[in-house]
C-alpha cells in the first residue's frame, strides 16, 4: 500500500497513525508551514498543496494505490479535483480506492428524526450544496476509472486538544440550549478506525461516520465539567444567544444519523458515545492533546 492525503490534517493524521503497519509509505499535504515541519511525526512524508492554482506534477502520485481527501470545496468547486483530475484520470495507473471526507451535514434537517445512507441530501445552506458536488464529482471520477470511491461523512469531530475540556479550560465553552436539538459526534480515534477498515475492505458508496448517540450539545458540556470537577458554564437560552451567522446556522439542521451500514459491515467503535470518549480522554490525561497543530474547537 502507498498511500496519499490531500489534507493531512487532524482526522488524516490518525488515519495514517492507524495505517501505519499497513503501508509501505505514507504521502500527505498541508498549506501550513507548521504542519508540513512536523507530518513526519506521523509518518507521512510532506508535500506543499496550497489549492487549485498549485502545479502538482512534482507530486509522487503515480504509485499511490490508495487516495484520500480531506479538503473542502469552496464557491469554485473542489480544489483537489480542479488540480488533480486529469492525473488521477490518466497517471495514477496504481490507483485502487479513493476514500473522500464529507459531512453529514449534506442531509440539512431531519427535524431530528433518524436518517440513514438512503436519507435525500437535502442541505440548504451554501457549503452543504459544494459538499454535495463533491461528493458527486468524486463518485463519477471513481465511475470513470473503475476504482471504488468511499464518500465518508463525518459528524462533528472530537479528541485530543479537540472537546469540551478544552473549552471549559480555556474558558470558551459554552453552554447554548435549543429545546430538542441534537447534535452527531465522532471521536478522531473512530475515525481513523473506520476509515482503515473500509479502505482494506475497498469499500464503496457513502457512509456516515458518527457514533451512536445523538445528544444535546449542553449535555456534553454537563458531563465534561462533571470529570474535571468543576461547574458547567451558566445555560444560555438559544433564542437570545449572542452567536454568529455561522455558529448559529449549526444550529438549523437538527438530526439523527444513523450508523448501522458501518457495523453491519462489521466495524466496532472504539468510543460508542461521548460519554465513554470523555472518560477515557480525562483518565488518560490527554485531553489537551499533544501540541495539536489544529487550534482545539468545540465538540458541538
């Protein structure tokens, strides 16, 4: 297995962590100077991606069996495959899956009911309409090459340096309650592992990464603040939240996603809910991670 990022970021770096043993190498991209310095620390080898204007020729693409993205699209489309289409279509003769980090937030709001693979995509917002040409684009790409393509969806992404300890710590947590909103999870760890067991089984179609339990975002809070021994920040009624367009928009899409295709096929998650992710985080001392290249955000 030679294996390349697009991406190597916080959820790709525990992809390749996971990978480790099985791959004879381990290629991967960053725009970030920081970053790039510090990728052999997970084994990957750095390669300068900064987006679609890059000329990308230089690139050790050729022997790479296994491909996977993890950046996002903007209003001009998908950067990787505006710079990277016609190599993948004509000189990538290795090229035996291609694995692609979505979001569920492609399925808009559910009005919190469960939603599953099948589930329309029924985004309204800007970004959820270019997930959603990605994810086509990338599926018709693999139709024309005759590989497997992954779409895995992701929900909201936890782990070391990245939760609500964190936040509580540094004093940016907050505690915003929306009558019967629920938000999706998964921890890094989960991840990684999910994303190993389908790329060996060269897994196609779409799949939701996300654990079992959907829950309300204050109550994570409440459990995180329970650990460290310390009071939860005070609740703050949404409707009169002082929050962003974007934090508020979050907000708009209330579901459950279900992810009974990944076990069904045979996957079983390390963390199930957030609660057996937070116990292990503060009892092994590692919630704060171990200089994270990514600044920590919130788990929703």
């Amino acid at each position: 297995m030679k294996l390349f990022f697009f991406g190597a970021g916080y959820s790709a770096r525990a992809v390749a962590t996971a990978l480790a043993s099985d791959a004879d190498w381990i290629g991967g991209t960053s725009r970030s100077d920081a970053q790039l310095q510090t990728l052999g620390e997970f084994g990957i080898e750095p390669f300068r991606f900064a987006g679609r204007d890059d000329d990308i020729s230089s690139l050790p693409l050729s022997d790479v069996t296994h491909l996977l993205v993890s950046i996002a699209p903007d209003r001009e489309g998908d950067p990787v495959l505006d710079a990277a289409s016609e190599i993948i279509r004509r000189n990538m003769p290795a090229l035996r899956w291609i694995g692609y980090f979505s979001t569920i937030g492609v399925y808009g709001d559910a009005e919190g009911g469960w939603i599953d693979e099948d589930t329309r995509r029924l985004a309204t917002k800007k970004r959820g309409h270019e997930r959603i040409a990605a994810e086509d684009a990338w599926l018709a790409l693999g139709e024309e090459r005759g590989i497997p393509v992954a779409i895995l969806r992701l929900a909201g992404i936890y782990g070391p340096g990245r939760n609500q300890m964190v936040k509580i710590t540094e004093g940016k947590a907050r505690r915003i309650v929306k009558p019967g909103q629920v938000f999706n999870r998964i921890h890094v760890d989960d991840i990684a592992g999910a994303t190993a067991h389908l790329l060996r089984r060269r897994a196609r179609g779409v799949w939701n990464l996300t654990d079992d339990e959907p829950a309300p975002p204050q109550d994570v809070i409440e459990y995180a603040a329970t650990l460290m021994g310390v009071e939860p920040p005070p609740a703050i009624d949404f409707a009169t939240a002082d929050l962003s367009p974007m934090a508020r928009s979050f907000y708009g899409d209330n579901k459950r996603v279900s992810n009974a295709k990944l076990r069904q096929a045979g996957y079983s998650f390390r963390f199930p809910d957030y609660r057996s992710a937070l116990d292990h985080l503060w009892r092994s001392g590692n919630w704060r991670g171990r200089g994270t290249l990514d600044a920590p955000r919130s788990m929703s």
